[in-house]
C-alpha cells in the first residue's frame, strides 16, 4: 500500500491519499472522510403544470418527489424545494414528508396546519410567485428515501404550480419550473 501525505503551506493541516492494498484492486484510491461534504445530489424538475383545492384536505403536488439512496446511514439529506406557484384569494401550506413521515414542519398547536413554508395569495391572477424551502434531515438509512411535497389550506381555492390563475395566452402569462433536490451531506 502507497501514501501521499500533503501538507498545508500555512497550518491549516494535511490531506493523505490511500492507494490500494493489492494489485486486484488497483483502481481504487481512497480519500479521507470529511464531515459536511456533498456526496451526491439528485433533482426533480417539474415542466409541466398543475392545479388543485385542498378545503381542508392534504393534496399532493404531483411531480414534486424525488428519491435518493444514502450512501451511509449518519448521512444527512438537504432537502431543496423551489416551487413557481400561483393562488388568489388563500394562503396554502407547505410541507414534505419522507416516505409516510411529515418532516420539518413547525409544533402543532391545537388545529393549526404544520407548515414548513406557506404559499402566499399572488395581487391578481395573472401573477407568479416563488417559495423556496431547506431542510437538512436526518433519515439514519442507506435504503431508497423518497420525499413528497403536500399543500393544505381550509377553502375551496385552487393552487396552480408552473402557471398563474388566468394561465393567459399572451406575454401576460407565465410558465415556470419547480424543482426539489436532495443532496447528501456526510456527518
């Protein structure tokens, strides 16, 4: 087995690279472990629309969902969700939920909606707006780990993700994306 030890200039420590124990594995090399770096990243991106009315009911954001595999069960999972949304008239409320889990959400408080984003009502139903959520989770697997954004509110209004209300055909409409990444951070 080979070494190759790097020193810092200044102090600021060594790096070491590992090369394989035997010539069956000369392919591998090996690096150091180090706390907080992204080991893999995985996207989601919605092109297409959708629309839908809670009323009081949980909905599903079709297409907001993606599924990463940790690599190690002490990994961590940063959770990104940026969704181009309209509704007019309500306020709807966002949150994920691994598998069957909701997670990163606010204490429940009688029946309050936990939320960990809220989709706020756009002036007028031509308007697009933008909401942009974090959560850096903690799933302790190395099995498949799938993520799925809900919205909730108590009316019958429609929320619309990648399109306004009016969805007007003219350069007063709009189309967006909405995207949901996890990336796995090492702990």
């Amino acid at each position: 087995m080979s070494k190759i030890k790097l020193n810092a200039a200044s102090g600021g420590g060594s790096v070491a690279f590992e090369g394989p124990s035997s010539s069956g594995n000369d392919k591998i090399i090996k690096f150091p472990a180090a706390p907080g770096v992204i080991v893999q990243t995985v996207q989601t991106v919605k092109t297409d629309t959708y629309s839908g009315a809670s009323n009081g009911s949980e909905i599903t954001l079709t297409g907001i969902t993606v599924t990463i595999t940790p690599t190690s069960s002490t990994s961590k999972i940063l959770l990104v969700c940026s969704l181009f949304y309209s509704c007019t008239g309500t306020t709807y409320k966002l949150y994920p939920k691994r598998g069957s889990t909701i997670i990163g959400v606010g204490d429940a408080a009688g029946s309050r909606i936990q939320a960990q984003g809220a989709l706020g009502f756009a002036g007028d139903a031509n308007q697009c707006e933008q909401c942009t959520t974090y959560y850096l989770d903690s799933p302790s697997t190395t099995s498949a780990t799938t993520y799925s954004f809900y919205a909730k509110n108590d009316n019958t209004k429609d929320l619309f993700i990648n399109r306004s209300e009016y969805d007007t055909n003219s350069n007063v409409g709009a189309r967006g994306i909405s995207t949901v990444t996890a990336m796995e951070v090492t702990a």
